[in-house]
C-alpha cells in the first residue's frame, strides 16, 4: 500500500510541503494527497482559537468528486472519526453553493440557513452520499486509497470549515473541507491550508473584507449581515478577524 511518509517535526514538514509543492505539480489544479498533508500538518501546529486537536482534510473537484481525503495525526483514530464524512461535506457545499465570479464558505451559510432565514432548508437539500460514506476498508481510510476517493459524496453542511478553491488564473477548481476542532478554529485551518496551497486568489464574498471569511457579527442570536457565524473563542475570532491580512488572498508568485 503507497503511503505519505509522515515527518511529526513541524520545522520539517514545512520543508516537506515545500520540496512537494516545488517539485510536484497539481493534478488538474488540486493538490496531491501528499501536498495536502504536508500542509494541513503544518497548519495544525500553529494557534488557530481551537482545542488544538488533529484534524481532517477532504479535497473536491468542480464536479464534487472527492480527489484527497488525509488527517494530520498519526494515525486514522487520532482525530475524531465523525469528521471525516463533515470534512468531505463541507468540502462538497462550498464547492456546491460558489461560483466562478462569487465564492461562498461554509460558514457564510450559518445564518440564512436557521429557521426563518433565508436559505432554510439548504442543509437538508443535498444529503450526503452514505454508499460512499462508509464504503470500502477502514485500513484504507485517510490514505491515497481512501473508499471516498473517486467518488461523489454530496452533503451540505453549514457551519466552519469548507472553502472554494481558486487556482493563480482565478479559476474555480473545487473545494477543500475541514473538520476536528471547534467550527471557528476548522474555519481558521482551512483558510491557512488553502493559502499555502495556493488556491486562495478568491473573485468576492459577503464579508466585509469582500472574500470567504468567516463574519462574527452575531448579538443577541442576530447576525448584523446575515452571513454570520457563532463564536467559539475570542481567540479564533481575533485570528479570523485577520485572516486577510496574515494570510490574505490572490495569487501567490
């Protein structure tokens, strides 16, 4: 079985994700499985406002097939299990709901989707594929082989943690979802792992910034914009807050 050889030392997965990113080029725009470890082990390591727990990471194309599936642990059962079918679900709903001109994150849906909003419903409107789900070995899970691997896994998810991907040329490709930690830290680590992949040069979005970001501006269960998001920490609202400028978006040389 072809695996990923996993280096724990952060310093050195840094010189790991750029050796394959230098090295390696994307397949159809995406990242392989190897460059999407690399960076969301790197990205795991920093402060994101979370537990700091390991985490899973799902890559779709345009056409919502799952393309990559990894977890920044050693081992399958290091990160919440549950996760992994979040992860390619927010995945397949920020590919699903963005646009080439108009990019839209999971956690952009939270509020229109409570009831009364204006979007109510739209969790329920794609449901997850469970033949892919919870098909094939669990050996194989998290690994190149991964069962999802190929296949389309629908869902919607509405909360932290899925992205649109945008290659340097602005193209939309698909989409990475995220999932282990609090919503706002799974947020936080996607936005961080799609900007060291180099898939972040993002058209516009509702946030105040006009991009993907997570907005924070829910008081007394109202959300100012009505694009908003709970918070979980003041930490992981503060390193939200400056996402676009720690990490800010467009095509990298």
């Amino acid at each position: 079985m072809k695996h990923c050889r996993v280096i724990l030392n952060s310093a050195l997965v840094t010189i790991l994700f750029t050796v394959l990113f230098a090295f390696s080029a994307f397949a159809n725009g995406l990242p392989t499985h190897c460059q999407l470890q690399a960076a969301l082990k790197t990205v795991v390591a920093e402060e994101n406002g979370g537990f700091g727990f390991n985490m899973w990471a799902t890559i779709v194309d345009r056409d919502g097939v799952v393309k990559a599936v990894v977890f920044s642990g050693n081992d399958r059962g290091d990160q919440w299990p549950g996760s992994r079918v979040i992860a390619a679900q927010k995945a397949n709903t920020a590919n699903a709901f963005s646009l080439p001109g108009f990019a839209l994150s999971t956690a952009n849906l939270f509020t229109a989707t409570q009831p009364g909003g204006s979007l109510f419903g739209l969790q329920f409107s794609n449901p997850v594929n469970t033949d892919v789900a919870y098909r094939g070995s669990s050996k194989d899970i998290g690994t190149e082989k991964d069962p999802m691997v190929g296949h389309k896994i629908g869902g919607v998810n509405v909360f932290g943690g899925g992205l649109p991907l945008y290659d340097p040329d602005g193209k939309l490709v698909g989409a990475i979802g995220v999932s282990g930690d609090s919503s706002c830290a799974d947020h936080n680590i996607s936005w961080k792992v799609r900007h060291k992949l180099n898939l972040d040069n993002v058209p516009a979005g509702v946030s105040p910034t006009k991009d993907d970001n997570i907005v924070n501006d829910i008081t007394d269960g109202v959300s100012a914009g009505g694009w908003g998001h709970p918070e979980t920490t003041e930490k992981a609202t503060e390193i939200a807050k400056e996402l676009p400028k720690t990490h800010p978006i467009g095509p990298k040389p």
